[in-house]
C-alpha cells in the first residue's frame, strides 16, 4: 500500500511534519501521564548541499532516499523517523526511562547510531560520497511544549554543525515550562 501522501513524505516515504507533530502531541501526553520520558532528535545531513551542487539534484534524492532508509533501520518500531524538510530528519523517541541520566543515555545511544548508519559512503553517480550529520537531542518529561521540544532539538543540532558536524549535543529542553508565555522568558 502507498503511504498516505498528507503524512508522508513523498520522496522518501517517511511520515512527514504532520504525523510527526501528532505522534509527539501522543508521546509528550502519555509521558505527562506515565512519568517516562520522550526524546527528539533533529538529525541534519553535514555536506549535503555540496552533495547537490556537485552531483546533482537527482543524486541528493537518491542520498535522502539511502539515508531514510539507513536511519529506518535503527529505530524501534515504537518511534517515529520523519524527514521534516529538505535534508532534515526527525526521530522521536517515546516511553524513555523517568530518569534524566537514563534517558540521556538512551538517546545520545540512538544518536550514535544515527552517526554510524549515515557514515559510510553511499555511491552516486558511480561516484562514492560521505556525508556526516550532525544531531540534537532535546529530553521532556512531558511538561514541555512540542515546539519548546523541537527548537531545543534543532538548536542542539546546530551547535554541532557550528563545531564541525559529525557528533551529537543534548539540548537543555528539561528546564522549558510547557507554559508558552514562559517558554520566551
């Protein structure tokens, strides 16, 4: 069956922005009830943009498509791996350990994981190519705010790309209120 094209995207087959943001309402509500935690990771291809300019469009996409699947591969069933936009991946990982140590080891595992399947070379174009990624992981416990989350997640992950790429930094999101009015504090 085809991936219903509201939630998918159309490239890769991956649930998309939509479904991302309703499984994260699911998960961000379930921990609020359960105590555990939910983790995001905002996951951005490094050289990617050289990838198109030199190779193409074509080989970008099929880079995004190999990489999707790659990342498909690491992740439970019970989490969710989205391509939100352009070379931007998404995974949310829900029903973490309560504890904050527990569940920052759990998604800076996932993390690493996420480095190793995006590092070996693809081939395009009969041409081998590296990319590297650069992750950031944001924790909640369910008292955060889905885009509180998200723009931890993504600032995270643009420190590591501002220290080079290739490694993963944990956002501080735990402290956020779910409280918008005091999320800009």
């Amino acid at each position: 069956t085809l991936p219903n094209a509201a939630y998918h995207d159309p490239l890769t087959g991956l649930p998309n922005t939509s479904l991302l943001a309703d499984r994260l309402a699911q998960a961000l509500a379930r921990a609020q009830r359960s105590g555990a935690r939910v983790g995001l990771l905002h996951i951005n291809l490094d050289q990617f943009t050289a990838l198109n300019e030199n190779l193409g469009m074509e080989a970008g996409n099929a880079a995004l498509v190999e990489i999707g699947r790659r990342l498909a591969a690491i992740v439970r069933e019970t989490d969710t791996l989205a391509r939100v936009q352009g070379d931007t991946f998404v995974i949310l990982l829900g029903e973490l350990d309560s504890g904050l140590e527990s569940a920052k080891i759990s998604a800076c595992a996932v993390a690493a994981k996420c480095l190793d399947a995006v590092a070996p070379p693809l081939t395009l174009n009969a041409t081998p190519y590296q990319l590297g990624a650069s992750v950031g992981i944001a924790l909640s416990e369910g008292q955060t705010d889905a885009n509180a989350l998200q723009s931890t997640a993504a600032r995270a992950m643009y420190h590591a790309k501002q220290v080079g790429g290739d490694r993963y930094f944990v956002g501080a999101a735990a402290a956020m209120p779910a409280n918008p009015a005091m999320a800009n504090a």
